[in-house]
C-alpha cells in the first residue's frame, strides 16, 4: 500500500449541513514536538532510556555509534540543539527502535510504546512530514496567515506561530520583526476579548509577498524563550 499526501492549510469552517469535521491536535499524534512549555517530560521518562535500551542492543560497534549519533541529533534535550523541522526524521527513528504501534518489531507485551495516538497505515509519518515542512516554510514564506481570519491581534499571531513551530517566541523580538519586515498594518480597531487592555487589530499585507519574494519573509523562531 503507498499513501501520497499533499500540504493543505485550511482554517477551521463548518459549512450548513455537513458534518462537523473532526479536527484534532497534531500534537496529540506526536506529543513530543511540542516545546511550548519547556522540554516535553516524556522525552527523559520514556523516549531516551527507550532509544538507549534500543542502541544496546545490537553486538556491533559501528552501528550503535550510527545510532547514538541519530539518537542526540534528534532527541537532543537542550533548547539550543533541538531543531524543529526534523519532526520526521524523529518519527522514522521511533518507528525503527519498534517504539511506535505502527512498527512492524513492535511488541505490546513489552510495554515497549512511547506516548501518542498511533494512525492507519503510514498516516502517521505523513502527518509528520507536513508538520516538518510546514515549520520549515514558516521561516521565509508568511503562510501562517492563511490559517489567520481578516483581522486578528499580534498576541493571536505569536500564538498560532508558536504552535505550528512548538516553541515559544521572545514577545519584543517578534513584534519587531513583524514591523520591521511590514507584514501587517493596523485597521483601526481594537479587540476587546484579550482580558485586559482592548488590543489593536492588525490584518495582513497581502503586497508583501510581492515586495519580499526574492528575500523571503523570515520569522523569528531562532529567539525562543
């Protein structure tokens, strides 16, 4: 069986009389990209002895070094080292170690599963490549405001970058780039739903793809927090 996917982006609509869609979390499919809070506890519970457990057990050298080396390159625990768009490579190292229901050596009897909600087939590893490229096109095209609605504040767009990437963002840096690069312009109005202080709502500068195609329009996901 071969699965082939695209990348679509659709914001969350009903139409009358449909059904309502069943819209879920990615991160409920591959819990371990999500950095927003920190270091996702369940890399240093279950992940990392797991894949150890797994790099142990072949009898040769050269090929545990192979995957010691695989195993810091993808599950690296410091903020600086963990790269965001190798969320595939992550998933392919999880299947191989048989840590995922989906893989073909994985035993039940051995409680030998990471945390994650398994999928049909190899729907998973699909899922994790849009999620891979997807974070990786964020940092020079501005696709994330076709997920946006017309008018929406600069806290709901640090959000939603924040979640497509897993991370969280430095707030000043953000905001500075986002004026610097002129990505949004004010309309005037202002959102009384943030709890506090009516913010402004701002909406997208279609013209900027147009001015930026050449340099791209980078976002400033290097400066978590």
């Amino acid at each position: 069986m071969i699965s082939i996917s695209y990348l679509g982006l659709t914001r969350e609509t009903r139409a009358a009389g449909e059904d309502v869609p069943g819209w879920q979390s990615w991160y409920r499919y591959l819990p371990w990209e999500d950095w927003r809070n920190g270091v996702p506890p369940l890399i240093a519970r279950t992940i990392l002895p797991s894949l150890r457990r797994w790099v142990a057990e072949t009898p040769k050298p050269d090929v545990r070094h192979e995957r010691t080396q695989r195993v810091r390159a993808t599950f690296s625990t410091e903020q600086r080292d963990w790269n965001e768009e190798f969320v595939l490579q992550r998933y392919e190292l999880l299947y191989e170690a048989g840590l995922v229901p989906e893989a073909p050596r994985h035993k039940k009897a051995d409680g030998a599963s990471v945390p994650g909600s398994p999928m049909t087939y190899d729907h998973r590893r699909i899922l994790a490549t849009g999620v891979a490229r997807l974070r990786a096109k964020i940092k020079y095209r501005p696709i994330v405001f076709e997920l946006m609605p017309p008018q929406f504040t600069l806290l709901q767009l640090q959000l939603a970058v924040e979640a497509l990437a897993g991370r969280r963002l430095h707030k000043q840096n953000f905001r500075r780039l986002i004026d610097q690069q002129g990505l949004v312009e004010e309309t005037g109005e202002v959102s009384t739903a943030t709890g506090g202080r009516p913010a402004k709502l701002v909406r997208f500068r279609r013209e900027v793809v147009q001015e930026r195609a050449v340099v791209g329009t980078k976002l400033p996901l290097s400066h978590s927090v």
